[in-house]
C-alpha cells in the first residue's frame, strides 16, 4: 500500500516579488511500496522537502493526489494523517520530559495510562533511552535529542515515517552512527519509510531507493547502484559524487553496448546507455573517477614511489593498438590514506579525475608523472548530449 | 489615521486573489479559529478605533456638517498653537537627550568593567516601576517655592522652576530608562567579537567604537528616540505638574477644554493634533527604523574579555552615570521623606500621619486601582498571547489590520483616547460612563500591546516545528494550542503581565477622564492632592503605589521561579 504520489505540483506566492508565483515541487509521482525506505535527495531548494511536507500534510498540493495505505488523503489535516515525521530541529516539546514526550502522541489516542508506560518503556529500551526517561530536553545532548525524535516518532506506530534532514544537525561520527541507527531501527519495525537529505552519502546508505531532484522536478528515481553507475541525465551525474564527462559520437553498436568514437578519434566500447542510441548520435559518456585505470608512461620516474604494477597488464586494453584511451599529465595529488585522488591534465576543457585504491600496496602517483588512462565497457554509461 | 489604514487594505489588495480565497476558505474550514478572529477584530473595532473615529470626527464636526472651521480657530489662538510646538519641541528634546544618557548606562554597563553595575542597574529601572509624574512631584519638592533645595538650602524664593527646564529635566529623568532598556539590548547583541575583529584589525579603541559599535546601534538608537518622542508627547502628569501657564503643553490644554471648559470639539482637535505626530513616529518605528535593525551574524558565542574601553574613559563614563544615579535617587528620596514630613517645607519632622489619611480616607482609590489593575491586566495579558498567536502564527484575511490596530494602542497618546471613550461611550448605543467596565475596557484595550509584544517575542523563539510535531502526532488546532503553545508561552505572559500591571497601576493620562465618585484611582488622587498643595498625602500616596508594584513583581516572580525555577529561562534556549 504505502504512500502513492500523483503528479504532484505546488505553487507558492513568491515572496520576493508579489503577484508573482514559484512553482516548488513540478509534476512529481511516485509509488512508495510498503516497507520501503525512500530517500529524496537534492540541493537546497529543489522542492524535497514541500514534497516531504506535502504527504505530512502540512502542506497542500496545489495540484494532484496523495495516498497513503490506500486511502486519498489530499484533505486530511495532518493530524489526521497516519504519518510520523522526525524534523530536522527535532521539535522536542521544551516543557516536558523524555518519557512525556515519547508518549504524547499515545496521550493523544487516549490510550490508558499503563499501555502508554509499557509501550513508552518498550521504545525506550529500544532506543537505549531508558536511564534518560526523567531528563529534560535541554540535558541532552544532540544524538539523544535525535533519538528521542524518533522514538516519539515510531512508538505510535504510523503506516509512514518522514524523516526531514534530521542528521543535519548533528557531527560527521554521529551522523554515521545514527543513520545505521535508523536503517536498523526502520528494519526492525518496517515502517514505510520516506527522507528527505543533500547528504548523498547518507542517501546511499540507508535507502532502498532514491528520489533524485532538481528546481521541483524528479530526474530520476532508481537503487542507490542504479542512480549512481546508471545516472539517467547530466544533472544526475554530476550531482551524486565525482564524475568525468568525455563527449564522443556514437558508431555502431557492439557486444558489450555500444562503440563511441571520442574527440580524440579513439574508440571504445560503452556498456550501458540511458536511452537507445543510433549510430552518429552525440553522446555523453560517464565515467567514475575509481573506474578509470592509470599506468604510467614515464619509465624514468617508475622508481620514486610507484612499483610498476599499473604496467599495461592490469588495464584491459581493448583498443587494437594497445594506445591508451587518454593520455596526461599527474597535475594534483590528494593523499587520502586509503585512496588517493588525482587531477590529470590530459589537455582537456577540465582536469580528468581518478582515484586509486589501497596506496600502501600499489604506490601512487607523483605531480609531474605521465600516465595513461583506461576504462572498461563496463562502467560507462552513454547519456544524450543535450 | 484614515491614510495608514487605507495604506494596510492598499497592501492586502496587493496580494492575489486566490491567496484571499484559500484564507478565506481555512478561517471557513476552522470554527474556532474564525470565531476568535471575529471576536478579536470586531473588539478592536470597537473599543480602539471607534473612539480614535469619534475625536477625528468631533474635531472636524461644524453646526452645517464637516469642515476645518475648529482647526482654524485652534490655529488663530496663538496659546493653542505655542502648546502643539512646545510638545513638540520638549518631545524631541526629551528624545535625544534621553536616548543620550539611555546610551550611556546601556554602553557603560555593557561595556565596562565599574564597579557598582548591578546596582546602577537597578536605580535606573526605578522611574519605569513608578508613576511617571512623580519626577514632576519630587522637582517642585526641591526646587519649588518651598523647595528644599532652593529654599531651605539656598535660601531662594520663588525659583523659576515650573515650566521648559523643570518639565525637560522630569521628562528626561523619567524616560531615559526607557532608552536605556532598548539600548542595553541592543549592545548586548552585538556580539563582543565584531569589537575583538576591529581592534585586531589594527583599529584604535576609540575607532572601534566610531567605526563598529555605534553605527551598529543606530537603528536601536532610532528606535529610542522615537518611542521617547512617543512618550513625552503622550506624557500628561509631568506636564500638569510643572508646565505651568507660561508653557503650555498640548496634553494638557486638551485636558483642559474638556474638563475645564467642556468644550469637547476643540478638545478633540487638540487630541487630533497630539495624535498625527504620535503616529507618525509609531509608524517610522515599526515600518521603517525596526526593518534595519542589524542581525549580527555570529559563529560560536565568545566571552569576550571587556577591554574595548580606555580606563580614563571608563571612569569618566561611570562618573557620568554616577551623578545621573544620584539624581534618581534623591528624586525618590524626597518622595520617600515627603511622606513622612510634617509640612514638607515648613516643618520636616517625622509623622505618619499622611500615611493614616491613606488608609483612611484615601483607602477607596487603593483598592479600586488594585482592582482595575488586577482584573484588567490578567484579561489584557491573555488578549494580548491571543492576538500573538494569531498574527505569528495563522493566515487570516484581516490578519496585518489586527496587527496594527492592536498595536496602535501603544502610539495613541491616552488623552486623546480618554477623550474618544468619553465621546463614544458617554452616549447610547453604549452608555459605560461611570462605570468599572468603562476603566476596565480601556485599560484592557491600552495595554494589549506589551501582552503582544512579549507574545510575538516569544512565539517568534518557539520554532514552529515544536507546533508541527504536536500536529503530526495526531493534536488538533485546540490540543495543540492548549498542550504545547500555551505552556510554553507561560513564562512570557507573566513577565509581560509584570510591565502590563505596573502601567496600568501608574496610568492616568486616559483614565482621568474616565474615573468617577464611584470608581477613583490612586494616580487621579496624587494629582488632585498635589494641586492643592498637599504634597505630603500625594507623597505617602506615591510611596504605598509604588511599593504595592514593588509586592506585585515579587509575587509574579516568586510565582515563575516556584513553577517554572526548573527550566527558568533555558525554557527557550532549545
């Protein structure tokens, strides 16, 4: 059942020039399956969260229908709505305790005194809250507001978590901790689950899928795998980690996907496409700067700190000549422990990103060294060029 | 008036359409809420601006219909005209020189390291606790024909005190702490770093604070200014004390058409003419000077080390304060003595026997000012959260109407709007003439503004979030309200109520025109006392109002700190 959305749109007064109007979220639909944990993503002001606000009901879709568990909840106030969010200020009620504030919304149903205790307990406990049931929201510290937030959230048991931002708040460990936390927690209940974040680390991490967005429309929604090896347009690409954009046109198709001809005049196969290309159409190719091999092509610097292992073997190449997809010079060097990235100048519009793994072992490269680059097949993704 | 109101309904037309019709629609689709705006706006309506309507309309009113023929006559009587320009001129005084030494104690007790700060602080509040004419009282007690100072110690007879330097100098003494209060504020939000900054930046401590402190406080310092002029020219006591023939003040000539003259249409004129600059200034205030306030934008919080001032500086700032601290005091010291002083004057031995004629005969007006003050501050303080919430929080056709009209209160001097309860209630439909609930509507309806104002502070540090979480777990409108809004504005309600009480303890500017032999208040027997030279009784009288609002904030705050000591101000930090 989970929560359906309809070509949802909504259109605020813009604020800064009246009479004027600002469409925030533009045409958006989706299914939510239940006990799926969906994660919306996007910069700041790309409509996420009027769209996490639109199925809390705090918001009304200026067109469009939402349904949750079935039912067509577009009037229903939100108190009325089977939904539980976790804001991203927490929203502790200042004036009453951890336990009080846990079983507010029980209070609410009217249930008895003694099951809003026990279930109150049980979440607690759940929680790890326990020792803290009498304290005062202003004795706790961050990541015990946030897990105060969600247990006020999931004790009442809704057909819908929403979760708004609500690591944001909180330090880079904790964050981490915490959304483990609640991927554990979201599991162990199988609540519905919907978030809304810019973390996309954070998206990765707990979501079955991802909603991606820009300017209040969805540009693609797809497994956290699919929406970053498979990106479906530019925006996509570029906005979930690092990327490299080579241009090329396409000429045929092929075994693996399709042949591309680069600016430079090399070819190389593509594995997968965002759409179905013809031969001649310009394409966009995709490639993750983990994806791109490096073998030096300088043999008189192989000595300082690299040992020779990227030497031709380790990069299938398939090109007929055995001539490197792109070939320049080590421009940056980030030592990051366990990987180190580069900025390659290879004589394009922008330095060529890679990265390689487990330093300690395979060496890297110094400032100034030549090297050659490959990719296979495989990890690269055509993308139409618009 | 008619020109702002038009300005405010100019702007909601503004707005499309379509927005009018979807509030329209949520006021429909919420009993309660629409209810409540109804009662709150039809309320307003009618004990604000109805009586504000009646002195426009009376001022302009000939035998043949409307015209100017009253104004003109004001404008032709030469005595008339020197009263409009004298309170402006003592209005604009008081604000800068006011403002002035506001500054001074807000900078030298933020800034500097004296001695004594706490206290100082202290002293300067005392003229916002206590009736503002008692500056007027205490001059013509030290200065005056009898005047201890002038008299007894100098041996002067007939010191020209009443009239522009008297009046200045109560003016200044009783209104500065209001400047003082708004400017300490100010100071202490820029935050010390910016200070740190400047200096570190290889500034001078003197150009640090030409070139970062005081253009930060301008807007504060504007503020200031303008709520003094506000002040001032709505200012009757003082002025009926001390101003004399020689110098007449406009508050107090309208008084006077009225009560001496019965001549309520040039009262109403002159009322009309201490209303425009009020207004003007309320307008500037809130529209203009409040929008450019700065919001110093600050990183983590820094206990600064104070050492922005000079040590010369600092002594010669505390040196300044000093002597304002000893004028304070010896203004309430003499207040404190005239109450016990056989004939002030004349014979200073010890008596109680003013204080006897107090709870003899004068006992009446204590109790009915405790009364008034006890059931209309309550009632105004929770009006006043109502119409908080409903402008911070609700979307309602009407809503900026609400907001000003409500607020207006604060800008209308209370002799022009003691002369409209007079004109619109003295007569059917509504005949209150006489009565408690007459006292009781207008000061309900004078004081909503510091309920609002407190309110809207508040409301504005409650995130909404806090709301939408009591919402999303299932409360409704009421429920939320009730469980969640109310209880964290508690604290607020009852520190507002503390400024709403001692205001409404210490008013007279309307209300003597509106008490009556049934219904009296201890501000109108001061005065009466003090214009028949009876100094002594209008001194033990002074005494017993300000220690009675002394008793009330220990009570309130003994009541906030016994219920709320727990999360005592944090309540908010969250």
């Amino acid at each position: 059942m989970g929560v359906r959305l309809v070509h949802i749109t909504k259109v605020f007064p813009d604020p800064h020039h009246p009479g004027k109007e600002v469409v925030a979220v533009r045409d958006v639909s989706i299914d939510v399956k239940e006990g799926e944990f969906v994660t919306f993503l996007g910069p700041s002001g790309c409509g996420k969260t009027t769209t996490l606000r639109i199925i809390s009901g705090f918001e009304y879709p200026t067109e469009g229908e939402v349904w949750i568990s079935g039912k067509r909840v577009n009037d229903d106030p939100p108190n009325k709505r089977d939904t539980s969010m976790v804001f991203q200020s927490y929203a502790i009620f200042p004036h009453l305790s951890v336990a009080q504030n846990i079983g507010f919304g029980l209070e609410l149903k009217g249930l008895p005194k003694e099951t809003i205790r026990a279930e109150t307990e049980r979440i607690m406990e759940v929680m790890n809250l326990t020792n803290l049931a009498n304290r005062r929201p202003d004795q706790l510290s961050g990541g015990q507001q946030q897990r105060v937030a969600l247990a006020r959230a999931i004790v009442n048991k809704p057909s819908v978590l929403l979760f708004d931002e609500p690591l944001s708040n909180l330090d880079a460990k904790l964050r981490e901790q915490m959304r483990l936390e609640i991927r554990r927690i979201q599991k162990t209940f199988g609540i519905t689950s919907i978030y809304v974040t810019h973390d996309q680390g954070e998206a990765m991490t707990v979501s079955d899928r991802i909603v991606v967005m820009n300017e209040g429309k969805v540009m693609q929604i797809g497994t956290p795998f699919e929406i970053y090896s498979r990106p479906a347009n530019r925006f996509v690409a570029d906005f979930i980690g690092r990327v490299n954009f080579f241009e090329g046109s396409v000429t045929g198709r092929s075994e693996q996907g399709i042949s591309v001809r680069f600016s430079n005049g090399i070819e190389r196969e593509v594995g997968s496409c965002s759409t179905d290309f013809h031969p001649g159409e310009r394409v966009l190719v995709v490639v993750r700067p983990e994806s791109l091999k490096l073998y030096s092509k300088d043999s008189t610097l192989a000595g300082s700190n690299y040992n020779g292992r990227y030497e031709g073997s380790t990069v299938q190449s398939r090109s007929n000549s055995g001539q490197p997809f792109l070939e320049g010079k080590i421009d940056k060097v980030v030592y990051l422990g366990s990987v180190c990235e580069y900025e390659i100048d290879a004589g394009l519009e922008k330095p060529v990103l890679a990265v390689t793994h487990n330093p300690i072992e395979e060496g890297f490269f110094q400032p100034g060294e030549l090297v050659g680059m490959d990719f296979n097949a495989v990890s690269a993704h055509a993308l139409p060029l618009s | 008036m008619g020109f702002s109101i038009g300005a405010l309904f100019g702007e909601e037309c503004m707005v499309s359409s379509s927005r009018w019709g979807r509030e329209v629609r949520l006021l429909w689709g919420d009993p309660l809420l629409f209810i409540v705006v109804l009662f709150v706006l039809t309320s307003l309506i009618l004990f604000i601006l109805y009586p504000l309507a009646l002195v426009v309309a009376t001022s302009f009113k000939t035998p043949e219909g409307f015209g100017l023929t009253i104004f003109l006559e004001v404008l032709k009587s030469r005595y008339l005209l020197q009263g409009f320009w004298n309170s402006i001129m003592m209005s604009i005084l008081t604000a800068v020189g006011g403002s002035l030494i506001g500054f001074l104690f807000a900078y030298t007790l933020s800034r500097t390291e004296v001695p004594f700060k706490k206290l100082f602080h202290v002293i300067a509040i005392i003229p916002v606790v206590s009736p503002p004419f008692i500056g007027a009282m205490s001059i013509i007690m030290l200065f005056g024909n009898n005047g201890l100072i002038t008299y007894s110690l100098l041996g002067i007879n007939n010191y020209p005190i009443y009239g522009f330097r008297g009046l200045l100098f109560a003016q200044l003494l009783t209104f500065f702490p209001i400047a003082y209060i708004t400017l300490r504020g100010v100071l202490e939000s820029i935050s010390p770093t910016l200070e740190d900054a400047a200096m570190d930046l290889g500034g001078s401590r003197w150009q640090v604070f030409r070139k970062v402190t005081l253009p930060l406080s301008i807007p504060g310092i504007a503020s200031a200014m303008l709520v003094l002029f506000i002040e001032t020219m709505a200012d009757f006591g003082n002025p009926l004390i001390l101003a004399g023939s020689q110098f007449p003040i406009l508050s107090v000539q309208a008084y006077l058409q009225i009560t001496g003259m019965f001549d309520l249409p040039t009262g109403s004129a002159l009322a009309l003419l201490l209303l425009v600059p009020s207004v003007t200034a309320y307008i500037l205030q809130k529209y203009w000077v409040s929008r450019k306030q700065y919001i110093t934008i600050t990183g983590k919080p820094t206990a600064s080390v104070i050492k922005s001032v000079h040590p010369v500086a600092q002594w010669v700032l505390f040196g300044l304060c000093l002597f304002v601290v000893f004028l304070i005091l010896l203004v309430y010291l003499t207040i404190l003595w005239g109450a016990f002083a056989n004939v002030w004057g004349t014979d200073n031995s010890l008596t109680l026997k003013h204080f006897q004629y107090v709870f003899g005969v004068g006992f009446r007006a204590v109790l009915d000012t405790l009364t008034i003050s006890g059931i209309s501050t309550p009632l105004s303080g929770i009006l006043g959260m109502v119409i908080a919430f409903l402008v911070v929080r609700k979307q309602f056709p009407g809503k900026q109407f609400m907001e000003f009209t409500s607020m207006l209160s604060f800008a209308v001097p209370g002799t022009v709007i003691g002369i409209g309860y007079i004109l619109a209630f003295n007569s059917p439909p509504l005949v209150l003439t006489g009565t408690l609930a007459i006292l009781l509507l207008n000061f309900i309806y004078r004081y909503i503004p510091v309920g609002i104002q407190s309110g809207i502070a508040i409301l504005r540090q409650i995130d909404p979030a806090i709301e939408e979480a009591a919402i999303d777990l299932g409360a409704d409108a009421k429920k939320t309200f009730l469980r969640v809004t109310l209880p964290l504005m508690v604290p607020a309600f009852f520190s507002g109520l503390i400024f709403a009480f001692v205001r409404a303890m210490t008013a007279i500017s309307a209300a003597i025109f509106l008490v009556s032999s049934h219904w009296n208040l201890m501000t109108v027997q001061i005065m009466s006392q003090v214009e028949s030279g009876r100094l002594g009784a209008a001194s033990a009288f002074s005494v017993i109002l300000v220690a009675l609002i002394l008793v009330a904030i220990f009570v309130i705050r003994a009541i906030l700190l016994y219920r709320y000591g727990r999360m005592g101000g944090k309540l908010l930090n969250i």
